[in-house]
C-alpha cells in the first residue's frame, strides 16, 4: 500500500515538472515531436531508476559508513554522470536515428536536476532501497507522462492559428502554466 | 580526508572501469544512419544531387548537410521515404520532376566510340568498340549522364508514354474548403477593405 502511495505521490501529487518545477530545460527542449519525447522519457526513465538505485547504494554503504556524508553531492553527481554516460552509449546501439534527434539533450540529462533532486531527496527522507527505486521510477514516469503530454499538446499548438504576439516560446511557456495548474489539482489527493 | 580521497577515487575508478568495458561492448561500427538512408536511394550513382554517388549523399544526408529531396530518379517517393525515416517534413524535389524519359541512341549516326558506355551508371547500354551502340529500355534511369560525353550527339532523351503502371488522375482545381483557414481569412479582409 505505501508502494503505491508513493508511485501516486511521484507520478500526480508531487509531478517533479509541473510541481516541483525540476527537470525544466529538456520539459521545454525536447517537447516538439511526441516521438521524440517518448524516447527522451524512456531515456530518463532508466537514468532516473537506475541513479535513484545506486546513489542509495553508495550513500548507504559507502558514504555513511565512513561518515562521508559531506561528499554526497559530489558522488552522486559522478554516479549520474556516469549512468548518463551508459545511457548515451545503449542508446547510440540500441536506436541511433533517436540518438540523432535527442542530440545533446542526451548527455544533458546529467544536468537534468529532477535526477541529482530525486537522489538527494531519497536522502532527506530516509527511504529505504525498495522506496529509492520506486521514488525515483515514480518520478521518472511522472516526468516522461508530463513530458508526452506537453508535446502532444505542442504538436496541436503548431497547427493552430496562434495570435502573433504569442507565437513560439510564449504560447509554450503559458500552456506550461496551464498544465502546471491543472497537476496542482491533485494536491488534495493525499499527503505523504 | 584519507578516506574522504580514497572513496572519491575509488568511486571515479569503478564506474571508469565499467564505462570503459561498457564502450567496448556497445561500440558502433560506421553510419548506421546513412547506411539506412542509402538503402532508400535508388543506387543509380548518377550524381544529380551534386555528390559523387548515392552514398556520398546519404552520409551528407545522415550529417545534415544536404537536404532529402536532392535525387530526381528517387522522384517524390524517395523523398517521403526519406522524410519518415528521418523525421524531417518532406519537401518538394529540388529539381523539377521532370518527366520519365529514357536515352535513346541514334544508331544511325552512331560511331560506336564506347564513351556513353562508360558514362552510365546502371550499365544500360550495350555495344563495343566500332560497334553500334544500343540502350537497355527497362535498366535507363534517364540520368542524361551518357548525353553529355557523345562526341556526335546522338543521344536524345525520349519522354516515356504513360502505361498502365504510372498513369495517374490530373490534378483537381484547388477547392476553396482546402484553403488554409489565414488565407480565407486574409481573402476576407481584403474584401472588406476593398469595400
């Protein structure tokens, strides 16, 4: 039960994107072809597990017991770097026409500050490891659903016949505003 | 602070090692992107879209140097392949598409030099040294590239007659409801300003 919770929490409740504001750059950047979209959350799906699993792992069992906790910042930073990096590599051999079309918001996933956020926050809460990875895997989903949403709507904002003063960037940034205030709807949910 | 270096290093050191083995394990051999793409050109090598052949053009394509719609005998098929392999909106050719048309030798005037032999790409024309010279209909991809080299022009281009294969309907007049919604909207204005 408190699994799901914390899915919910992640996924609607407390979406990284529209209410936490993390993860923005690649929400505007990568937001104009659903396509690319779905390979940009599938992309930081795994990132975001994955670093979420062993920033866990390495703060538990390497950082507390030495009583490093000091140097969390700068190892889980290099632990996400480093997955970023495999990512990068999967990804240029598994499908490089979508290695092609993310580009350098690829490597910019490193920078993607849901990733060092949901490490970080695991931290604060005291999650334990199965919490960790759903946390993370949770706030990835949330990401790559608010992400796909977005570009289907930019896709149909496209075709429209938008007035001139708010075309391009303007228009994208208040229908950022819109979704943001439609997720804050789920705050009454629950808490957690 | 020993152990604060050592962990840190250590850290750097295990995931230098796994990136490095995981570089080797997922290396990628080549383009496979242009390679994809030069399966889609028609391999005519005939230069009109100004590289030396078609996979000169499908790597400049897989850099994004050269735009999709740069191969005439490809035509507008090549094309939409192209732009929903790449994700790139399709375009119209470049060239005009010109009507299909095949080199026809004048055998008459035909000295039988084997310039035009050695011009083609597709080896569609048949003859040898003195010989009279003939072109394969079905293998032309009507390049023009054997034109150019006859030293007594006897090489014309014949425009192909519509069969059955590639007869299509004529274009309709373009109706008013297919407009683009500006567009009406500007003939309204414009009404309205006249009036």
């Amino acid at each position: 039960m408190e699994y799901a919770l914390i899915l919910v929490s992640t996924i609607l409740v407390n979406n990284f994107v529209l209410v936490k504001f993390l993860g923005l750059c690649p929400f505007m950047g990568v937001s104009r072809k659903v396509e690319t979209a779905t390979g940009m959350g599938l992309a930081t799906t795994f990132v975001l597990t994955l670093s979420a699993v062993s920033s866990y792992v390495i703060n538990e069992y390497l950082l507390t017991p030495l009583g490093l906790e000091y140097l969390r910042t700068i190892a889980f930073i290099l632990v996400i770097a480093a997955v970023v990096q495999f990512t990068e590599m999967v990804v240029h051999k598994t499908s490089p026409l979508l290695y092609n079309v993310l580009g350098i918001f690829l490597p910019l996933i490193t920078t993607n500050c849901a990733v060092l956020g949901v490490a970080l926050l695991n931290v604060q809460e005291a999650h334990g490891f199965v919490e960790s990875a759903l946390y993370g895997f949770g706030a990835a989903i949330g990401f790559s659903i608010v992400l796909i949403l977005f570009s289907a709507i930019r896709e149909r904002i496209a075709a429209a016949d938008v007035p001139v003063p708010f075309r391009g960037s303007a228009i994208a940034m208040i229908t950022a505003g819109l979704m943001s205030l439609g997720f804050m709807g789920f705050s009454g949910l629950l808490r957690l | 602070m020993l152990n604060a270096i050592l962990a840190i290093t250590g850290l750097a050191l295990a995931f230098g090692l796994i990136l490095g083995y995981s570089a080797q394990r997922f290396r990628v051999e080549g383009d496979p992107i242009a390679d994809q793409v030069n399966n889609l050109l028609p391999q005519t090598q005939c230069g009109q879209c100004s590289y030396a052949g078609c996979r000169p053009y499908a790597e400049a394509i897989a850099a994004g140097e050269a735009d999709i719609n740069r191969c005439p005998p490809g035509g507008e098929a090549t094309v939409l392949a192209l732009a929903d392999l790449l994700g790139r909106d399709p375009k119209p050719l470049e060239v005009e598409e010109k009507e299909k048309a095949v080199a026809v030798i004048d055998e008459q005037t035909c000295i039988g030099c084997t310039l035009c032999i050695q011009a083609c790409p597709v080896d569609a024309i048949v003859g040898a040294a003195k010989q009279m010279h003939t072109v394969v209909e079905p293998e032309c991809t009507g390049c023009e590239l054997c034109v150019e080299p006859c030293p007594v022009d006897c090489i014309a281009m014949v425009p192909l007659e519509r069969g059955l294969q590639d007869w299509r309907w004529s274009q309709p007049a373009p109706s008013p409801i297919e407009q683009p919604r500006r567009a009406r909207r500007k003939a309204t204005e414009e009404r309205r300003e006249s009036a």
